[in-house]
C-alpha cells in the first residue's frame, strides 16, 4: 500500500485523493486502511492531497491480531477468521483520523480491548444452551472486530468528541450468528459510552464509520440501528446521493438514496452501512452521500463503472458550531 501511494501509479488511490480533493472535508475519518506504526501510509496519502491534513491519529486495530483459538469453529487455527478481528496479518483494515484542527491525542478513550462479553445488553452466540465457539474464547475476545475510539478534536474553542467504529459485517456465518450478533453489541457499546455507562458522556459527540447495518435492508440487526437513529442525543442528517438514488437494488425497502455502498446484487446490494451522527444541538447546514448520477460531470471521478475509489461512498456532514470562530 506504502508503494502504491508514493509510486501514484494506483488508479483506486488517484479516484480516493480525487474524491477526497473534492468534498473537502475537516475531519475525515478512513476504514479499512492498513495500520502502520509511524503513520508513513496515512502522510504518504496525505501529501498527495491538494491541501495536506496538518492532524492525523491511528492505533493498531484488532484485525489480524491471532488468538490461538479457532474462532470460525473450522477445526483450524491461524486463518484470518482467528483473529480477534478479520485479517490476514497485524494491522490489515484498521482505521484513521486526518484533521484540519488539532486532535486530542491524550484525552482518547479506546474502547479496542474492551471484552465482548462485559458489553451492557450483550448477547453472545450460542448453540443450544454453549456458548459457540467456546466459553474460553469470550475470556478474551474484545467485542471491537477494528477499533472503537472516543476522540475529541477541538474547533476553534469548541470540543467534538468523535466516536470511531467499523463494524465486522453481519455475515459470513452460521446459525449462531456469530457475526451479527458481534455487528450489534459493537454498536451496544457505544450506546453504553453515550448512555454514561463506561464512564462521563463525551461532549458533543459525533458517531462517524462504518456500523455495517441498514436500518431497512440487509442481514445485520436492523431494529437495533433503526432504535439508535432515533437516539435523543444524536441526530441523523440523513445523507443522500442522486446516484444511489438511481442505483437501487431490486426488492429492498429502505429509500437508495440513502445507500453509501455499491455491492453486487448477487450479494447484499447496495445499502446503508456508514453514517455521520452529530449531537442533537448541533446546526447541520449540508448533508450528502458522495455518489453523482449517471448524467452528473463528477461521475467522472468515480469512473466508468462507478467502483474507481472503492464500493463504499464518502459519506459528509456539514455542522456549524456555537462558540467556533
């Protein structure tokens, strides 16, 4: 990936920067980026950005860390399955901050470790009356399949507390439910940091990632991210593209314009699977999923077929904020 990034030979990497370039946005937050510990790819990104994010912030994720247990019940271990979190070797699809103002660095809370099994509400899987795969693997198994970070970023004078995620997808398993069941209560965990169960409610909190559920479509725990979208404390700018409007799969319910993912109609569809969430009080001035129509000159940066930069769209939210300057 380092290579690809200096090399600018990538076309994915080129329609990213370009789709970056475009929306502009102060605070970005990246899934699925390998993790690296001296953030060489995250300044290798940001350097090729017309204008270069002075703030960035990573941590290794779960993904790719072994466990010595065999978690997918295969009779193996060692396979990327086994991992506390999907992946193929440490720090395979982490996650990152890029931020126009300055993070916080010494007030994160990282929730990563934090076991699935102490998640207030939590339901793990099962097989008839044991716990599936076994007892012994929720001793140590973190509910966070990457990461879940608390990070406030401070905006001229005024705190946001970004609440960080990407979601394990809620497939890929058998009648335990193993993955979807994980998908909700790593949603449930941050309900319980929002709640003030794991410790002060963050000021100003903003859920941005990845949650991998559709409150409509889809096979994840639809009634739980529908229930938190109606959260009193956070607001759902609702988000929306002409391009997914226009690209919705057949005999789904939700509205696609909505989607901010392009997947195979052999597979899930397109869907709603990332959101931008801020606190109740705060004044959204714009909202979009970036995904031009077809007839729109920016399709152009998404190219051809529309998979340039990825399935996943850029999701914004534009806020203003009492007390910035």
């Amino acid at each position: 990936m380092l290579k690809d990034l200096r090399s600018e030979d990538d076309p994915q990497i080129a329609a990213i920067v370009a789709v970056i370039d475009h929306v502009a946005p102060d605070v970005l937050v990246l899934t699925d980026i390998d993790f690296d510990a001296g953030h060489a790819a995250l300044h290798a990104l940001s350097v090729r950005l017309r204008n270069p994010y002075p703030h960035v912030f990573s941590a290794p994720p779960n993904a790719g860390i072994q466990t010595g247990l065999d978690l997918d019940g295969d009779g193996f271990t060692g396979d990327a399955r086994d991992a506390l979190g999907y992946g193929r070797f440490r720090g395979d699809g982490g996650m990152a901050v890029l931020s126009r103002h300055p993070i916080r660095h010494e007030a994160l809370l990282d929730f990563t470790d934090f076991l699935w099994r102490d998640v207030p509400g939590a339901e793990l899987p099962r097989r008839g009356d044991d716990l599936w795969p076994s007892a012994n693997v929720f001793e140590a198994l973190p509910v966070s399949s990457t990461n879940h970070w608390v990070l406030p970023i401070e905006v001229e004078g005024t705190e946001i507390t970004l609440l960080v995620m990407d979601a394990t997808p809620p497939v890929f398993d058998g009648p335990e439910d193993f993955n979807g069941l994980r998908n909700r209560d790593e949603l449930r965990l941050f309900e319980a940091v929002l709640d003030g169960a794991l410790g002060p409610i963050p000021v100003n909190p903003i859920l941005i990632g990845t949650i991998n559920a559709d409150p409509a479509d889809g096979e994840g725990q639809r009634d739980t991210i529908a229930n938190f979208l109606t959260r009193p404390d956070l607001q759902d700018p609702l988000p929306k593209s002409a391009g997914g409007g226009a690209a919705g799969s057949l005999q789904h319910l939700g509205d696609p314009a909505f989607d901010t993912v392009d997947w195979p109609e052999d597979g899930p569809g397109n869907l709603r699977v990332s959101y931008v969430l801020p606190f109740a009080a705060a004044k959204v001035v714009g909202a979009g999923v970036f995904w031009p129509a077809p007839d729109d000159p920016l399709s152009v940066l998404l190219g051809s077929d529309g998979m340039a930069a990825g399935a996943h769209r850029l999701v914004w939210v534009d806020i203003m904020l009492d007390g910035a300057g």
